[in-house]
C-alpha cells in the first residue's frame, strides 16, 4: 500500500526521537476555528488572525510520543475545509 506520508515518517524518524516536544502550524479560514481546536492536541497554543480577519494562524507546542502521533494530527487537520500544514 502506497503511504503518503512515507517520506515525512522517515524525515521524522530521523530527526526526534520520541518522545518529544513538537510545533504544529497551521493557517485555517475563521469560521474552521472551533474544528481546528478540537481536532488540535493538548499543548500550548498561540493564534493569530491575519490583517483581513479572514484567516487564524495556530502555533501547538505539544509534548508527542510517537512519529504515528505527529501524522496522525496531520490527517485529522488534513480532513478540515480550508487548513493549510505549514
């Protein structure tokens, strides 16, 4: 089965070793919020809007255990309108 995350699992593996401390970023339109956050893993995390209000930038600085944990994020973020991974 072709994994898409292949490359990224291996890059992942290579460079934390788990577990760790770990930044998301994402870039999500306004009315994705309240998804966002759900969909977030606990940690801290800092926003901010753009200078139209049409966008909120997340910043998660969280404490991850696994590389399957980090992709999982991904995927859920990855299933919500709108979100872009940084």
């Amino acid at each position: 089965m072709n994994d898409p995350f292949a490359k990224f699992r291996e890059l992942l593996d290579s460079q934390y070793e788990w577990p760790a401390a770990f930044t998301f970023k994402f870039i999500a339109p306004v009315e994705q919020d309240a998804l966002v956050r759900n969909a977030l893993p606990a940690g801290e995390i800092t926003t901010r809007l753009s200078a139209t209000q049409k966008y909120i930038s997340f910043t998660i600085l969280t404490w991850i255990t696994s590389t399957d944990q980090v992709i999982r994020v991904y995927e859920e973020m990855g299933r919500i309108e709108g979100v872009i991974s940084l």
